[in-house]
C-alpha cells in the first residue's frame, strides 16, 4: 500500500510543471495570502556596449524601469559624439522595422532624434505598456563622429591694421590693444577703426590654439546706447592657414535688440562647414552713419566649437545580429518590471499559541529580497536551538526545488552546527532531492555573493548563549527569477521545556519534504 501511494505521488508531481519567465535583473510584488500573485519591480540596470564600425568601443547604451516607464541612455566616451540617435523597442525581433531580407531600417524606428549639436548622452523615457517578464527587442542605433577638439576662443594675435576715428583722431587708450579680442567675452575690446572716408577700415587676424568647428561666435561690444546706435558690421573670414584661402562667412554687426543699457555685448553666430584655425575680421562700417570721435566695429571675442573627424560611423548596441552576413546591425533583449512592491507576512501559533507566535515576513530591501523568522524567544524557557530551512524553487528548471539555505542541524559534519550553508537541490525528482538530509552538497553561505543569513541557532536562556531568536535571509533578486516558489520549515528544537519543545512547522501549512513546491498555492509567487 505504501509503495503505491509513493507511486502515485510521484506521477502526480511528474505532471508539473512550472511556468513563467526567468530573468536576470527581478524583484517581486504585493501578494496577499489570497490571491498567491507577485509582481515585478525595478531591477539592476542593463548596461550594453556601444560599438561603432562594428569593433571600435564608443560608450553603452544602459536600459532600466521603475514600472511605470522605461528608459534608454545613450552615452558616447573617448571623444565621440552623436549627431543622431534611432530606437526601436518591441515585443518580438519581428515588430523592429527590417528590410525583406531582415536588415534593420533606423530611418522608420519609433524613436529617433537629430543632435544638433552633436551630444554625448541623450536619453528616451517609453511608458511601459508591455505585459510584465515580457523579453523585449531592443535595437539601438546612433550616428557618431569622433570629436578631435575641444574648441576655443581665439589665443593670439596674428597680424592687424588698426585704423583711425572717423574724423582722424586716434583710437583712444583701451579700445587700440588687439589682445583685447583674445579669450572668452570679457567686455574688453579693440576698435577696428576707420581708413579715411572708405570701406573696408581696419582689420585684425586671430589665431586659435588648436582648430575649432562647427559653429563660431564673433562678439562685437557696444559701449554705447546699445540697440539705437548706428549700425557697425565687420566681414568675417576663416581660414585653415594664415595665407588662406579665406572663406567668406558674412557679417558681423552691433544691432542687439532687447535694451538700451550701455555696454552690452552682441553675439553674431555663423556655422562652420570644416575645423579652421584663423579668422580675419575687417571692418565695413559706414562712416557716414557716424559722429567724428567713431572708431568702427569694436571686437570684444571670437570663440569656436569643438573639431570633429570629418567622417561619420554608425553605431549599435552590442547583442545578437539580425542577419548573419553582410549587415552588422545588432539588437539585444530586456525584460520588464511593473511597479508594485512585493510583500508577505505570516504569523503562525508556536505549538498552542501559549508561547507566542513565529512571525514570517518577506519584502524587498533594494536589490535583495529579504526573509525574516522572528521566534518569540523570550517566552521559551530551557536552552534549546532553532532550525530554519528555506527552499526556493525558479521557474523554468523543472519540478523540483533549486537550493536551500539552513542552518546546518547537524547532518553535515563537516560544517559546524549553526553554520548557514547553501544546498544545492536537483531541479527534478529523479535527482533524488538533494538537500536539508545530504551531508555532501553544501556550501558556506559566507562563500557567495548573492545570498547572505543571519541569526544564531541558539536562544537565550539565563546568559547562556546570546542569540536572540531572529534569523534573516537575504537572496539577490538577480537568482530568483520573473516567477519562483518558496517554502519554509522553522523549527524549534529540543533542549526547550514543553509547551515550545520540538515543534516543527511550516510555510505554508502542511508542506512536507517530499512536496513539489510547484503543487503549493501559497506561497507560490507567479509574475504576470
């Protein structure tokens, strides 16, 4: 009769099957003792390599939810720039934009940005509209340029031909100093003058350190009545060489608008087809629009932008190819979170309740999922110990639990008694449910990085041992996975006085050590 019962049970449990999603950056969320329903909350970021050209490392592209949205960033180093940016995010390979033969198209992705300026992060924020543990395809595209300067403000003074006030006077005493015009506004400025009654006046040529591009900023300094006084404009030419050839950007001028308070200072902005290194200013103010003491276009600073490589290279975030030869495009996976919070508590009767109540709760406490077995120590008399042993099993692995953390009983002698110690477990039942009662599969919890356990097997009893009936279980969420199963069995053992000597339990009611932990329904916390 035994062995058919066995039998029977073990058809039962074979039938089984867990179900869910693993992944690799989980927590769980608010489940009652009703329903038996977790749910996802934020993990650890996934943080991808972003490479251009198919091998050169430009920066990472990091992915992350807090369940309600989910955001991508973008991030270039070592000098490279993005000057477009195109995301594409769906529930399956296929809902990406492809060609017939599978080639991605960032031109129709659903999310795409122009910089311009060229930045080195950006970031989208997508509303979360997925199903939670959902793998979602993720592919991220740049266009990126290799930045060879930082750009500047003009350092050094090549050549100049000041001229004279429009009546002949000389310029005066800190307008005829063209260092003036070096280095960042300053509201110091060198007066290009006029020569005689014609047009062009005066002149000056800058040097910059190193080459600058993509824009420039010529500042003309009004000492006067700002927006109503008479126009001042200078030609603006730029130049790789000091000989040239010169290409002619346009005119600068005096005309701010929004005032009239004196000393204010114009910034005349002009693009920059290619990285220069010299720029000519030459005065073209007309001398009739002016008073005799005028001394022409008054040139505070010119400062340029960074340099950039000429070429451009596109970029992708590391992961798997969409076709296998010809187009490297990649594209990588990211499962998401909803936002609730996972919690649980349990308080149970010690024997008939006479002595209290153990109190099991589970919560979140960051990247963690934290256990926690409150004993109600201080009504036990004697000087007896604690057992606890948590068994976990993940979805996806069969019927069978994956490990256990316990306090080792006894059975392994090659640990102290006491000690906390991870064992693993077969993930089916033909592995013979290796665990609690094998003395050869264990592990010092101390040994690994994802779980941690606290609390001594002893209790206090007249200053003989100092625990204090509390024992904590701490279990990176990255292990526990979209769904997984628990159970426990604390136990309070002999060395008691009765009403609290040896009195086994567990969570929940009923389980046994030849339970499937799929079979349970709570504690049985499914994602969905």
């Amino acid at each position: 009769m035994k062995k058919l019962i066995y039998l029977i049970v073990l058809a039962l449990i074979l039938g089984l099957v867990l179900t869910g999603c693993l992944l690799s950056n989980v927590g769980q969320v608010p489940a009652t003792e009703q329903s038996g329903i977790a749910y996802l909350t934020k993990g650890t970021p996934k943080e991808i390599k972003l490479y251009a050209g198919q091998h050169i490392d430009v920066g990472t592209v990091t992915v992350s939810d807090d369940g309600t949205d989910l955001t991508v960033t973008y991030n270039t180093t070592d000098g490279w720039v993005m000057t477009e940016t195109h995301l594409a995010i769906a529930g399956s390979l296929e809902g990406i934009p492809q060609t017939g033969k599978g080639n991605p198209i960032p031109g129709k992705f659903e999310h795409s940005m122009d910089h311009d300026p060229a930045v080195t992060v950006y970031t989208y924020t997508i509303p979360i509209t997925w199903e939670p543990c959902i793998e979602l395809s993720i592919a991220a595209h740049a266009v990126v340029v290799e930045q060879l300067t930082d750009g500047g403000c003009a350092t050094s003074v090549y050549d100049d031909d000041q001229g004279t006030q429009k009546g002949g006077g000389e310029i005066g005493s800190g307008r005829d100093d063209p260092d003036n015009a070096l280095g960042d506004i300053d509201k110091s400025f060198f007066s290009l003058g006029f020569i005689g009654d014609a047009v062009p006046g005066g002149w000056i040529i800058l040097e910059f350190e190193d080459y600058v591009g993509t824009s420039l900023n010529v500042i003309e300094q009004s000492p006067g009545t700002g927006w109503n006084y008479p126009l001042e404009q200078a030609k603006v030419y730029v130049s790789a060489d000091s000989e040239g050839p010169w290409t002619d950007l346009g005119m600068a001028n005096n005309q701010i608008t929004g005032g009239s308070e004196k000393g204010q200072s114009h910034e005349n902005v002009f693009d920059l087809e290619e990285c220069i290194k010299f720029v000519k200013i030459v005065d073209q103010t007309d001398p009739t629009l002016h008073s005799g003491n005028a001394d022409a276009f008054d040139f505070d600073a010119v400062c340029g932008g960074p340099c950039y490589q000429e070429e451009t290279e596109t970029a992708w975030g590391d992961g798997y190819r969409f076709v296998d030869q010809g187009n490297w495009a990649t594209y990588f996976n990211y499962t998401v979170f909803v936002k609730e919070v996972y919690s649980f508590i349990n308080t149970q009767p010690v024997n008939d309740g006479t002595v209290g109540d153990l109190v099991t709760t589970v919560a979140e406490d960051g990247d963690w999922m934290v256990w926690t077995f409150d004993f109600p120590v201080e009504k036990f008399t004697g000087n007896g110990n604690l057992n606890v042993g948590l068994i976990v099993a993940l979805d996806g692995e069969g019927n069978g639990p994956a490990f256990q953390i316990h306090n080792n009983d006894g059975t392994d002698s090659g640990f102290a008694v006491g000690t906390w110690l991870y064992s693993e477990w077969g993930p089916t039942i033909s592995d013979g449910w290796m665990g609690w009662h094998s003395g050869d599969t264990n592990t010092l919890v101390t040994s690994l990085s994802w779980v941690e356990a606290i609390g001594q097997r002893n209790t206090p009893w007249e200053g003989l041992v100092s625990g204090d009936g509390v024992m904590e279980i701490r279990i990176k969420k990255s292990e526990l996975g979209c769904a997984f199963h628990w159970a426990a069995s604390p136990k309070v053992g002999s060395g008691f006085f009765a009403p609290a000597y040896d009195v086994t339990m567990q969570i929940p009611a009923g389980f046994g050590w030849g339970t499937p932990l799929v079979n349970m329904v709570v504690p049985n916390y499914v994602a969905r």
